[in-house]
C-alpha cells in the first residue's frame, strides 16, 4: 500500500516573544499564550496523573496524537528525568501528518524551556518519510516513537499497549481528522487496564467517543483560560478484540541462538531493554559465518510504488544509519557518510526525479544525482545517473557483532550447538545433540539461520519456503587499483573503499545449499573483478592472486522478505475454527521467536529486526506498522496456503473443525 508522502508543517511564527506558534493551514495556534510548557503539565502530565503512576514500574507507554512541536514530549520527558521514583524506561508513541522541518523546531526551541533535551531531538530529528521512527534517548531508557503519516491509517496499524493517552491536535472544527469519533474508539484496543487520557477539548463528541471506547469521562478545571479539560480512565464493561497477544514472561532473561548480525542485533534490543541475555553459537567466536565479511552496504531502496518492501527497506535503513553512525563513533569500522546506488533501469535521471516528486522523498534520505554529479560524489567515472543515499554506508560486519554482544547484559557462550528446543512449563530448554542442557529461559529467540528451521522442524512448526546462494566477495589490494573511490557504490555489484587501502568487491550470487566448502573460487573473484570494472572502470589485476576472498551462504524465503516474529502454532495444535486469514491472529508459541532470512540485506535489516523482536517479547511498542509486521510474520506461508487452499475454509485451521456460525 503506497502511503501518502508527507508534507512538512507551515509555521507562521509570532511577532513577540510571548506569541505562540500558528498553523496557517488549520488557522490555530499550537499551543495558548499561557505556554506550552504549563499545557503540557497541567492537561496532559497531571491530566494522567503523572508522573505518580509510572512509579517504580519496569516500563510505561504514552501515546499522542499530534506531536505538534514536541513540546509535550519534551515536558514529560524532563518531569521523567527529575523524578527518582521514575519507571525504568519510558515509551512516548506519537502520531504527526504535518511535523515541522529541522530549521523550524530549532527556531521553535531556540528559547526552550528545556534546552538540553531539546538539543538532542534536534540531533535525532529523522529525514520526514511516512514511517515510524524510534529514537533512543538517554541510552535507550527514553524511546520516541515517531508516526509521520495520517493518524487515519497510523493509529490502528499502531501495536503497543498505552498506559497513558495523550490527546493532541488543532481544534476539532479545524481538524476533523485527528477527532473523528470512529478514530478515537480505536484507542480501547490499545489501552491497557486502568489506562488514563487527558485532553484540552471538552467537545462533545470527543468525549462520546471516549465512553464509547471503554473510558469513564469526567472533567477538570482548565488552564491558561479554558474553564475545563477532559480527562478519562478506561473502565471497559468487555474486553475490546484486537490482535493476539503473546504472553509476556515474568522474569526477565532470555536466551538468542546464533551469533551473527540477526542474533547480535536481537540480543542487543532485548539487553537495551533490561534483559539478561545469554548468546549461543556453534563456533568459538562471534561472525564466523556470512556475518564474518570484511564489509558490507547498508542503505535505503527508492521504488515508484513504495509497496511493502520499499517502506520496510526505508524504515530499517534509517534505523540501521543511526545505530551504525554510533557504532563507528565507537570505533567500529565503517562510515555512514553516504552512499550511491546506480540506476541502470530504463527511464534514467528523469524518471529518478519523477518518483522522488511523486514519493515526497526528503534530500536528507535520497537524492538523484546526474552521472556527472555521482562521478564527483563518487571520486571516480561513473557512467549511470545515481540514487544518493546521505545516511547510506558500510560497516564491518564481525566489529559490530563484537559491539552488540559487549552491551551490559549480553553474555557470549561458544563452541555449543543447539540441537532441540523444548518447552518446559513457562521456559525453553535449549540441549544439544547429547541431550545435556546448554541454556534455559522464558524468552528464546532462535537466529541461526537454516538451523532456526531445523529446530522448528522438531517441535512440528512451520515449515518454510527456503534457499540458499553461495556469494563470495573480493578483496582487491591497493597496490593492483588506481582507483581513488571516495563512496561506497552499488549497482550491478558493489564496490567500497576499505580503510587500509583498496577495494572490497562483490559479490558473487550462486544458488547452491551450504557444503562446507568454503575455499575462495578464481571463477569468482573473475566474476567480481568484471563487475567491479564495469561500476568504476579499474581493470582486473593481471594476477588475481593478489586478491583474497571470503565466502558465505544467504538465506532467503522465497518473497525475498526476512522471517521475524513470534512462532506461530502447527496447524494440528490450533483450536478448531482458529482463523487463518490474518497472521495477527494465529496463536503463538510462548516466548518462541525466529529472526532468519535476511538475505543479502542483512546489515542494512539487522537493527530494526531485532528491535521488534525485543518489542513482542517484552510488549514494548513495536517498531514497525502492522502490515509490515505482517509482510515479514512468520505465520505468513500459512494464511497463503488456506487462503489458496479455498476462500471459504481461510476462516478455519481445518476442514473438519468447526465453522465459524
């Protein structure tokens, strides 16, 4: 479903120093002369009883509707901050059609009230696409989740559970939208028991709509001339419907099998997020496998029709630049300076342009760039215009595995084999072939590649429409390149500059199941070479001797979208009737999870994966809009199979289980 491109706030900006904010396209203001900071503490922090409710609890949700300058935000935040009493960690959702360009909000908040906090969303502030943004604040015991898009279609395709509800936005009169009564029964399904909500309206229908989904309504003396403002906690008489959801575990360990990109990735989320993690392997050290190339591309996708793949491929690079961007500050090898990706389709620079216009796609996240303009970009020829991807870039693989697995709670155990995976009462036991137990934990996240299907295989789980290529990459020494190549390129092939001279190149695609050969092929490196000479002109050296190489296996699924999510139920241990034709309804295996097949893309997929992950294992909010959710389940072949099987029986797990009536 392609979404709408968003279309960044006009800010009339007042001529005094008291003078708040105004919209001119809905004609209000964005917050009273009072203040932004007295709304925001007076309507929506003691509107919902905080910060006294978020004490002493492991984590607490706020979501917003209308982010407006982030004020509000910025208010709870800080009050967070001041209390010692706080909740470990705090989840502030907020859904935004109109969010204000970077040099706007620095304007806004050039006299903030709270100017350091105010600094680092400035430094966070995302390039505005229509997707979710989570950004970590105060090492990740902050998240902003940030909705750009339409509320109509953001805030049901939200999963989180709230415990507080923000209700912000324009005038109802001005802004129908964001307050339509249907809209605002949708909160009900995202509310947790004895959520609260506050807001500055005491419209009628606002408040209608609120007792409709489950709230008991009252009002509250007002501020900054409002004589009231509404506040409610959800009281409902039934238990609203919506997706299902896993059981969360009591204790807080979890076990990650696999440590390459997927299992670092998902063992660094659940650690940020206060779990003891323990991380098994096979081999004796980290990244031995694909994970153990020298480098490899993470950047964005650009496609006219912005389906499901393109939205999930934006959303993941921006998350992966930020976590990258980070890590090479550390001290990891990479950069995350901007990378170009050749356009060798039909249509050229033009229809580059074109769909960057239709998209609304922000420079900060893409640019098309003439063959001219990438070959100065590029620091050698290039004979193609070129997508630019600002926060594209490359990172070594096995550093950053390194990195992930030394977050505090993360602990490594190498040299062990997971051969079965059981579920013991509330945990799961992890033995290998011996039958001697190497891990036990309520939380399993199975990321070793073709090993996660194996496993399942035993417990009678899905099964899965799986491959695997054979790619090798090449490594050209810099004494065989007089090519000065300034960026990562990619195109047909890829090359990028490595830090102590020469070039990486590759890489090689062959379909062919692991067979333990892993010697470098002269075929191949030839087969890199040529392409490394098509992307840059540099000839292959006459001794393709001097080159070293490394090879890997990808695993792929046969829609070429990685498996993430909880596992669902065979088919046999399904309650009769059980639908089947949406993923989100499938009953799951307690605490079992898969992140697997991330193909060629892995670094770029990684970190966002692994944070959703970590979001349905300890019902955090997840990172990700559901129909991506979905496109990735791993119940997905599932609702394929009894949807093709008969449109009738999608409804039900078995021909001879009950209909629904």
């Amino acid at each position: 479903m392609k979404t709408q491109p968003i279309a960044p706030a006009r800010i009339e900006f007042g001529a005094g120093a008291g003078e708040p904010p105004r919209s001119p396209d809905f004609d209000d203001l964005y917050h009273p002369r009072i203040g932004a900071a007295a709304q925001a503490l007076h309507v929506f922090l003691h509107g919902n009883g905080l910060p006294p409710r978020w004490a002493a609890r492991a984590h607490f949700t706020i979501l917003e509707t209308g982010f407006g300058l982030g004020n509000n935000f910025l208010a709870t935040w800080d009050a967070w901050r001041r209390d010692p009493a706080r909740c470990e960690r705090l989840f502030f959702v907020s859904v935004e059609r109109h969010p204000p360009r970077h040099e706007d909000l620095a304007r806004v908040h050039a006299a903030s009230p709270w100017p350091d906090l105010a600094a680092q969303l400035l430094q966070a502030w995302p390039p505005l696409v229509p997707n979710l943004h989570p950004l970590d604040f105060d090492g990740g015991r902050v998240q902003l989740l940030l909705a750009l898009g339409d509320v109509k279609r953001l805030l049901p395709a939200l999963r989180l559970t709230a415990d507080a509800f923000y209700l912000d936005g324009f005038a109802p009169a001005r802004n129908p939208d964001m307050w339509q009564p249907r809209l605002l029964r949708t909160l009900g399904r995202q509310a947790a028991p004895e959520a609260t909500a506050a807001t500055w309206s005491v419209a009628h229908d606002v408040r209608a709509a609120l007792a409709t989904a489950g709230f008991e309504v009252q009002r509250a003396s007002g501020i900054g001339g409002k004589r009231e403002i509404t506040v409610a906690r959800f009281a409902p008489r039934f238990t609203p419907r919506g997706p299902a959801r896993a059981a969360l575990s009591p204790g807080r360990s979890a076990v990650v099998v696999g440590a390459g990109l997927a299992g670092a990735a998902a063992a660094q989320a659940l650690a940020r997020l206060g779990w003891a993690v323990t991380v098994l392997d096979r081999h004796a050290e980290p990244a031995r496998e694909t994970s153990g190339n020298p480098a490899g591309l993470f950047h964005g996708t650009v496609n006219a029709a912005d389906g499901s793949h393109a939205r999930l491929f934006r959303a993941a690079a921006l998350v992966a630049q930020r976590e990258y961007a980070a890590a090479v500050a550390g001290g990891v090898p990479g950069s995350a300076e901007g990378l170009l990706r050749l356009e060798l389709r039909d249509g050229g620079l033009a229809a580059m342009r074109a769909t960057l216009q239709e998209l609304g796609l922000p420079a900060d996240y893409v640019q098309a760039l003439d063959a001219a303009t990438a070959s100065q970009r590029a620091g050698v020829p290039v004979g193609a215009p070129a997508w630019f991807y600002p926060g594209g870039g490359w990172v070594a693989p096995p550093a950053w595995v390194r990195h992930a697995l030394a977050t505090p709670g993360v602990q490594f155990i190498g040299g062990v084999a997971v051969a079965t995976v059981e579920c013991h009462g509330s945990d799961w036991l992890l033995r290998d072939a011996g039958g001697r137990t190497l891990a036990q934990a309520p939380i399993a996240v199975l990321a070793h590649a073709a090993g996660a299907a194996q496993a399942l295989a035993l417990l009678g789980g899905p099964s899965w429409p799986l491959t695997h290529s054979r790619g090798q990459v090449t490594r050209v020494p810099a004494q065989a390149t007089d090519r000065a190549l300034w960026l990562p390129l990619a195109g047909d092939g890829y090359a990028l500059p490595l830090p102590e001279g020469g070039l990486l190149c590759g890489a090689s695609h062959e379909a062919a199941a692991p067979d333990g050969d892993d010697t470098p092929r002269e075929a191949d490196h030839l087969f890199n070479l040529q392409r490394l000479q098509r992307l840059i002109g540099q000839p292959p050296p006459a001794d393709l001797s001097s080159c070293q190489g490394r090879v890997g296996w990808r695993l792929h699924s046969d829609d070429r979208l990685p498996i993430a999510g909880a596992v669902p139920l065979p088919a046999a241990a399904m309650p009769p009737g059980q639908r089947l034709d949406q993923a989100r309804l499938l009953p799951r295996h307690p605490g079992l999870f898969v992140l697997a097949a991330l193909g060629s893309r892995g670094l770029t997929l990684a970190p966002l994966l692994g944070r959703l992950v970590a979001a349905q294992a300890t019902g955090t909010p997840w990172p990700l809009e559901q129909d991506l959710v979905d496109a990735v389940d791993p119940g997905r072949w599932m609702v394929r199979a009894a949807r093709a099987a008969s449109p009738a029986q999608a409804s039900a797990v078995r021909a001879d289980g009950p209909q629904p009536g």
